[in-house]
C-alpha cells in the first residue's frame, strides 16, 4: 500500500474521539486507509442493500454486533443511524470505537452535526499529493505526464489506463451520486454541465454565463455546483476579504480537485497535448492549488487558502493564510522563468505594504532558487511551500 500523509491526523484522532470519519471522493483510498490502520475492525459498506436494509430496521440490533468497534463505509447512505451511535458510543466510552467513511460531504456532515456533535474527528482524504507518490517512487517524470494522468490512486497502484478509467469514473461513479442527490432526468444535459465546468477551472465562478452555455436555469446550475462540491469533484476558493482600500472581487473561483479528471472532461487524450494546449495553464494551476489543500486536509485541518483579485485586475493566485500573516503564491505553468512571472509579487507588495520576497512562484520548470522577489520553486518542488 502507498503510504498516505494522512495516517497520523487519522491514527491521533483514534486516540481522542469516540468516531473517527473520513471522507473524500469515490476512489480516494478512503477505504484502503482505515482498512489498515484498524486491522481488528470488523469492515460494513453500507452500500450493500443488506447490510443498509439491516442498519436502518433495527439500527440498535445492527450495531450491538459490533461492542469492540466497527468500520462503517459510505455511512451516509444510512442517515438514521447517526442518532444510534451517539448512545452507542456513550455507553461504550472507548476511544477510536467507530470509523465513518463517506464520499458525500455534505451528506456526512449534516448527520455528524445533528447527532454526533463533539463526537468525531474529521479527515478529509483527497487523492494522492505528489509527495505520496514521490516517496513511493510512483510520480510521473515530467509534468504534462502528471496533469494528464492525474492524482486517483487506481492509475498508479493499478496502472490503470487514464482515458478508460476517467470516463468509467464518471458514468459509474458521478452520474449515480447526482442521481442520489438530485432528480437529474437528463443526464446529458448533466454530462455537459461537468465537461463546461472543466473547462472553466481556474477560472472565477459565473452561474449565469454558465447555466446559459448549458441551456438550464440559474437555480439549476447553482444546485449541480453544490452536488459536485459534494461529491469532492469540485471545489469553490473564496477570494480573501481584506480589502487594502480596492475594491474587490466577490466571487470565488472554481477548482477541480484532480487535474486529470478535468483533462479528461476537456477531451484531452495523451499527455503530449498539453505542450501547447489552451488548458495547460489552467490544469497546471489545479494541480497546484489542489496540492496545497491535500496538505490542509491531511493534517485534519481545513482549508487556509483564498485568491486576491480587485477590479483593476491585479491578482494573487493563492493567499495561503497563517494568522495574521498573507502569504502569496504565484503559479505559472510556463517551464522558463521570466521577470514578467513576478509582476504580480511585486504589485502585491505595493498594495499590501509586504515586504518583496515573502511569496512564493511555482512553474513548471525544474529549478528552485531564491530570489529577492520570492521564491522560486519548480513543480516538483511544490511541497515545499507547506513544509516552510
């Protein structure tokens, strides 16, 4: 099994919490993690009709099997149980006894914060960081290679074929999650939808201009973004609220969480393409900033990281914020550095009134160094952000 960073942030809450949940997309190593980490755990998927059926007519009798602990996974698709094992758990007073799994956010979290408040320690599992498969020596050597292929665990510990198991993925795995969450009737209006958010990654969020190129309501595609915020195949980064007397952006922008899976939805077919293709630099720009959430998530924390943009255009991709502290990073996916790369540090810190030096630019070259006007690390480079 590939390591995983978030095996402490899991193990530690083990030892302070009744119920441990992690949650992340379909596909993740959600799974796999707890799996090992609680060998002596028996494991119950919820996704089995069976098993479901049992938990949800005599909840009580279902989990009294269980008295040294119990794996639960896709607990959400069982709601009601949530009220049972707050009792269950209290009567027992044993630390770690229960592990929750989920791959719809939302849905987990509604039942955790209605019943088990206090109760459970939370881990957000995305997929592999490029630091996991560096250490297993599983990364790709170049970078297009990388936002192609993308981070699932599937297509390295299986080798799995990145087109095949893309569109596999999302036929059976997102379009069954939409149909759990919403009435969608049209799926093919749904398929669009996906492909025409893939190809606004990085980009600032525009539910109108959106729900208009896909011939639905503004309500609509308000009600799709949430489902796919759900099931961790998107992600909104809020904008910052500090002002520096400009006037702001308000709209977050919007992310896919793996690079891959949004080359995928914007047709591309073999890593080579994104030589030269228009969504280089968008994909290049997920992948960073999806990097410096799994960070975040893997600690157990949540995630610190905004964008800044004002009217007048000036722009910092990522703040990453650690207390009153703002620190900037730039992202550009071009493999030669140029000093127009630094344009924005350096507007930044005449807006900010921060010293010149303190961010940080990653591109998708191969040589880190420092610089008086931050920074520079290569891709693959980019853990060390988070480890400074």
């Amino acid at each position: 099994m590939f390591k995983r960073e978030a095996e402490a942030s899991v193990t530690k809450h083990s030892k302070t919490f009744p119920i441990v949940a992690v949650t992340g997309p379909r596909q993740a190593g959600k799974t796999t993690l707890v799996q090992s980490l609680f060998k002596r755990k028996p494991y119950v998927s919820l996704e089995d009709l069976d098993q479901r059926n049992f938990a949800q007519r005599d909840p009580r009798g279902f989990l009294g099997r269980y008295d040294e602990g119990v794996i639960l996974d896709e607990a959400q698709r069982c709601p009601d149980l949530f009220s049972y094992l707050q009792s269950f758990v209290d009567a027992r007073k044993k630390m770690g006894l229960v592990v929750l799994t989920g791959s719809q956010h939302f849905a987990l979290l509604s039942g955790i914060s209605q019943s088990l408040a206090g109760r459970v320690a939370l881990t957000e599992l995305l997929p592999f960081s490029l630091q996991e498969l560096q250490n297993a020596k599983q990364a790709p050597s170049n970078i297009e290679a990388l936002l192609f292929q993308g981070l699932y665990p599937p297509l390295y510990d299986r080798h799995a074929d990145p087109e095949t198991w893309y569109a596999n993925y999302v036929s059976t795995y997102i379009e069954r999650d939409v149909r759990q969450l919403l009435n969608v009737q049209d799926l093919r209006a749904f398929h669009l939808f996906l492909r025409m958010c893939a190809a606004r990654t990085g980009q600032i969020l525009n539910l109108s201009s959106l729900a208009n190129d896909c011939g639905i309501t503004h309500n609509t595609a308000k009600a799709w973004i949430s489902v796919l915020e759900a099931s961790y195949i998107i992600f909104l980064l809020p904008p910052h609220h500090r002002n520096f007397s400009k006037r702001l952006i308000k709209s977050p922008k919007l992310y896919f969480y793996d690079s891959g899976l949004a080359a995928h939805l914007n047709g591309l077919q073999e890593a080579r393409q994104l030589t030269t293709h228009i969504m280089r630099g968008p994909l290049f720009e997920t992948w960073v900033v999806s990097e410096l959430i799994k960070h975040r998530f893997n600690q157990g924390r949540r995630s610190n990281l905004y964008f800044w943009r004002d009217v007048q255009g000036h722009e910092i991709d990522v703040l990453i914020e650690r207390g009153d502290e703002l620190i900037p990073v730039e992202i550009k996916s071009g493999k030669t550095i140029s000093d127009d790369y630094f344009t924005s540090l350096r507007s930044w810190s005449s807006i900010s009134g921060q010293s010149l030096g303190a961010g940080f630019l990653i591109y998708a070259g191969d040589q880190s160094q420092k610089r008086s006007q931050g920074t520079v690390l290569g891709w693959e480079d980019v853990g060390k952000i988070v480890a400074s």
